[in-house]
C-alpha cells in the first residue's frame, strides 16, 4: 500500500472519563465504535475475546460510553492487515494513560501480536467490588441522572 493516516482513540465512560480504553484505526471513529459494540455483543453470547472494556459496558450500559479522537498519524501500511506501524503509537498512548486495556497493542519481545498485561480494568473492578453500599448508590444514581437527560 504505502503511507495512510491511522487514529489513536479513546472510549471513555461519560460519568468518569478515568474509565477509559485505548485503541487504533484507519476507520471513520463512529464505525470503529460500532464494530465494538457488535464485538461485545458477541462476547456476551460466546464469551469469546473479551476487550478490557467489555467488563464496563456490561456494568455501567455501552451506551454512556463515546469515542474520542487522540491523535492522527501517517504510517507505513504494506496491506490491508497491517497494524504494526500504527500499533506501536497505540502502545505508547497506552503506556502513557491509565487505560483499562487488557493486551499491549505492541511488544517488541514477544512474537504474538497481543499479550496479557497487567491491567488498570482489573484493579478499577476490585475497587468497585469493594465499594459501600452507599457508594454504589451514589454512583449508579448519577448514572441515572445523566441518561435522563440523554
């Protein structure tokens, strides 16, 4: 192929952008996020290929996520499959935000494409698992608040 613009993006929960979930694409955002939630629906029927942050739409409801667009880059594509280039500034995107991705989009010592990782999501849920009852309330109360007003 030859040089294409590939973007970073961010899906972040409405009520606590902290939730967050960092990936490439050289699509358009709103047909990537499409294509996460027609992933997450099949994950809910097979519980096949989890995405670190299938575990939050299936707590906090996929719709009071949005996509957002980081940054755009101009990188090397040799073909249609090929990710390696823009992978590495997802990586680095990763690196640098508490993301609740479950795999590095990149890694230069180990020869499969994606590997798990020590996860930000995991630590998040442990969390909430130890939130009070009042806690929850508060939270899930200003959930409600905010699709009410969608």
């Amino acid at each position: 192929m030859s040089y294409v613009i590939g973007t970073i993006y961010k899906i972040y929960y409405i009520l606590d952008p902290t939730i967050m979930y960092i990936g490439s694409t050289y699509n358009i955002l709103d047909v990537r996020f499409e294509k996460h939630k027609t992933q997450y629906n099949k994950y809910l029927k097979d519980n096949k290929k989890e995405y670190g942050i299938f575990p939050y739409f299936k707590e906090l409801d996929v719709e009071n996520f949005e996509i957002i667009k980081i940054k755009d880059y101009l990188v090397y594509r040799q073909d249609e499959k090929d990710h390696k280039h823009i992978n590495d500034y997802e990586q680095l995107w990763i690196n640098k935000l508490k993301c609740v991705n479950k795999y590095a989009a990149f890694n230069p010592l180990v020869k499969d494409k994606r590997y798990r990782a020590i996860t930000y999501a995991e630590n998040t849920l442990k969390r909430r698992e130890n939130e009070t009852p009042e806690e929850t309330i508060v939270r899930k109360q200003k959930q409600r608040e905010y699709n009410a007003k969608r």
